[in-house]
C-alpha cells in the first residue's frame, strides 16, 4: 500500500533564469563616516543566491540543483570547496498556485513547456537530482577526511632519531 507521502508528490516545472539570478545576495548596511557627516553603505554579500531570496519572499518553493568540487585557492593554495549550479540557467520550482505570481521573480525570465502549456518535471527526476547532489558532496567530504588523516600521519611520523633514543645503543632492531 502506497504511503500518504507517495499520494502527495506534486509535480514540478523548470523555469529559465536570467543572468545573474544564481549570483550570490547582496545586502547593503548603512554606517555613519567616522570624522565626517553623512553615512556609507556597505555591500555585504549573503550565501544565499539571488533566486532563492526572491522565491522565498513571493512563497514560492524552488530546488536549485548544486554541484560541489573542490579546488584550490588562487592566493592560499589551500583546498575549498566551491558550488556551481548543476544546470546552468535553469532551476526548478514546485507546483506555484498561479504561474502569475512567478511575474513577481525578477530572477525567472520564462516557464520551460510547449505551446504555451508548463511542461511538468516529475517529482523522482528531481529525487535522483537530489540524489546526485548528495553523493557528490559525500565524496569531497569523503576526499577531504582522508586529505586531513594522511596530512596527521605525516606530522606523527617518527624521525630516525627518535627511533634511535627509544632502544639502547647497540641494540639489533630487524624491521
């Protein structure tokens, strides 16, 4: 017997986005100038993109798929992980109420479908997407565990000298 989640699956639709839209948030603080009148603004950029802000407001539920991979930085040369939309310009959202109120997301320039009619994305496609994105991220965590253990082993190694203090002067050692 199917289960109530089973009967609820909504469908989903995917959506093209403009450019930009996946670009991180900005927001802007106001602070007064130390020894002047007046104030500046200052841009703070948030970890959220852009789309997800927009969508959020207008209730709108979306799943922008992300694809995780490990890099190193230009300056540090130490290893970050880094997300880039899995599909580039488009994203998905869950059955809106009104495709009229997706007019309010400046992020969506269009509805992907066929004659005028939302073409649907069935809600397992998405799962397997969800899916994929998981395992990728389980794989750098994976990648970055074992970076972290071999990187302790190396700084516990013994030196032959601190070998060579541990047994008496003389003494035959067989490896």
């Amino acid at each position: 017997m199917p289960s109530k989640n089973h009967l609820k699956r909504r469908n989903w639709y995917a959506v093209a986005l403009r450019p930009g839209a996946t670009n991180k948030a900005r927001t802007y603080r106001k602070e007064p100038c130390k020894n002047e009148r007046g104030y500046r603004f200052i841009t703070v950029l948030e970890q959220e993109a852009e789309i997800e802000r927009q969508c959020f407001r207008e209730g709108v539920k979306l799943y922008l798929p992300m694809m995780a991979k490990e890099a190193r930085g230009r300056r540090s040369k130490a290893w970050e992980v880094r997300e880039a939309p899995m599909i580039p310009g488009f994203a998905f959202i869950e059955e809106p109420t009104s495709f009229m109120m997706l007019d309010k997301v400046d992020a969506i320039s269009s509805v992907l479908g066929v004659n005028g009619t939302p073409c649907r994305v069935p809600s397992h496609e998405i799962e397997t997407l969800k899916t994929e994105e998981a395992a990728a991220r389980a794989e750098i965590e994976r990648k970055i565990a074992e970076r972290a253990q071999k990187a302790n082993l190396v700084k516990n190694r013994l030196s032959r000298k601190d070998i060579a203090a541990s047994y008496a002067q003389g003494t035959e050692v067989r490896a």
